[in-house]
C-alpha cells in the first residue's frame, strides 16, 4: 500500500513518523475519515471543511491547501486502486524535540500530516439488514467532542464493552440524555418523527448526520433535532447511527430490548437508500 506522508507518496513500510510527535505523546492531533465508493469520494467538501474547522479550534495551522488535500485523496485512490473503503487522514501538531506540554512554534515545528487508504466493503453489508444491537455507557469523554481530534481510548474502550456484553457498539449517555454512539451520530424515531441531538459541544457534529438530515428534510420527514434520553430510545419504534463509513445503520435493540419488531425500521432503510444514491450521485 502507498501512504501519504508530510508530501511523499511512500510504500507503508518506509513510512515514518518521530517518536516526538505529538499525537503520539498527547493525541494532540485531529483526524477525518472520508469514504470511498466506486473509486470516488463522498462528502469530501464537508470533511475538509470541518478538518479546517477542528484545526482553527486547537490553534494548528494546516499543512495543506484543500485543493492540494482533494487531489492527494484521488492520487492515493489512483495509486492503491481503490474501489471501496476509506481514507484516513490525520494532522497533528508535529514532533518538537523534547516532550513539553506547550505548544511548540508552528512556524519552527511544521504539522505531521498522514494519510492512507483502508480498503472495505461498506455498502452491500449484512450488519444494514439485519441492524446492529447497541449498549448504553456513561459519556466520560472531554468538552469539546466537537473537535474531532485522534483521543479515542475511550469510544474504544466503549467498543470492547459493547462487544463484552454481545453487542456491536455503544451509546454514551450524560445526565439521563444520549450524546452520540462510539463512532456515529445516534438518532431514534417515534411516531414518524425523526429524533437526534442538537449540535453543540457534546457530540460531533458529523458530516454525514448534515446530509442525512437534508434528504430527510427533502422527502419531508419530521426532524426535531434534541435531546433524547436513554428510556425514550428503549421505547421508540426504530433507531439507527449515522456515520462516513457506516452511512445509515439500523438499530434493532437498546440495552437488551428490542425496537418494533426487531428488524431495522423503515425510516432507516429508506434514509440509508437516498442517502447511498444522493452521495453516489454527488462523489467526487
Ligand atoms: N460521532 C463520533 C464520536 C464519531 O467518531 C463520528 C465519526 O467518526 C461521528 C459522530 C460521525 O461523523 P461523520 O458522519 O462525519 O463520519
């Protein structure tokens, strides 16, 4: 596989990055996941947006001009003939000599930047037929979960205890309310109304939950974007997560109890199907 490292197309092994690096010391580092489905990139706008988004909050000047940064996704494409999966693309703030918990001079200590492909099937999944099965956990993660930066020991650790207690990921929960699943944006749907938390500093504000919500809004589906609790999900007729390399998953059941008829819902099936043509449509 070739990777993209601070401007060199290198085979993965001769790739390299310091052991001073930041985002190896202090996960001072911010990250974005784009996908790829037939050989082009979906939403690549919105993820290079928010990565400039996520950098002006932490103060980091970025390495790379957008421009530049879409043509190293397609060169990297183009090299690794990728069809479908994913680019991983992670800044952070660069390998200073010492280990010091102040920020180094950008001007003397430029960021890393790395980027490689993953190659995966995302579309014709069983996991979209069948829903997934999700656990709540309590949301001890910091702030700002608005910045997507590469801190993610504890969604991780979310993971493991979901996969520990025979589910397939979690949703974490802060006073009674549900942020946001692991790694997705999590929506629940009651009575035809389409139910997901408000943007603010708790939870992501994903790229793909901005899209989905659009389409919704375009086939004139109910969205109130709010808070809902963990009961609330238990009781609703369907649920599902949102996320680049998920799209729209189906969730069939919430701590051990299982929504409708415990098969995903119609809601999402039809969202996960304009959502995959729309984005197909607009692929870069
Ligand atoms: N929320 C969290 C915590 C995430 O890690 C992600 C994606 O990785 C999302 C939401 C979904 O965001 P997006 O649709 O931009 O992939």
């Amino acid at each position: 596989r070739t990777v993209y490292v601070n401007g060199e197309y290198l085979p993965e092994a001769e790739a390299k990055v310091s052991v001073f690096d930041r985002g190896f010391l202090f996960a001072d580092g911010v990250y974005e996941v784009t996908s790829v489905l037939g050989g082009k990139l979906l939403d690549f706008e919105g993820h290079a947006k928010r990565l400039e988004r996520s950098l002006a909050e932490l103060d980091m000047p970025s390495p790379i001009s957008m421009e530049d940064l879409l043509e190293v996704h397609r060169e990297l494409v183009r090299r690794n003939d990728l069809d479908e999966g994913m680019i991983y693309l992670q800044i952070t703030r660069g390998a200073a000599g010492d280990r010091d918990f102040v920020f180094p001079d950008p001007e003397v200590t430029p960021p890393t930047i790395v980027l490689f492909t993953q190659s995966k099937t995302l579309a014709d999944v069983p996991a979209a037929k069948t829903g997934i099965k999700v656990i709540s956990i309590d949301d001890i993660r910091w702030g700002r979960r608005d910045i997507k930066t590469v801190q993610l020991l504890y969604p991780s650790m979310g993971k493991m205890m979901a996969k520990a207690a025979g589910a397939d990921d979690a949703w974490m929960v802060e006073d009674g309310e549900v942020t946001e699943g692991t790694s997705n944006n999590a929506y629940i749907v009651k009575d035809g109304k389409i139910i997901t938390r408000h943007l603010g500093s708790e939870i992501l504000h994903g790229i793909t939950r901005a899209a989905v919500l659009r389409f919704a809004r375009e086939a004139q589906m109910v969205v109130e974007e709010r808070a809902f609790t963990i009961e609330e999900a238990k009781e609703a007729d369907e649920a599902f997560v949102t996320s680049a390399s998920s799209f729209v998953m189906p969730v069939v059941s919430v701590d051990g109890v299982s929504l409708g008829d415990g098969m995903p819902g119609p809601v999402a099936a039809r969202l996960r199907e304009i959502y995959l043509d729309e984005s197909r449509k607009a692929a870069v």
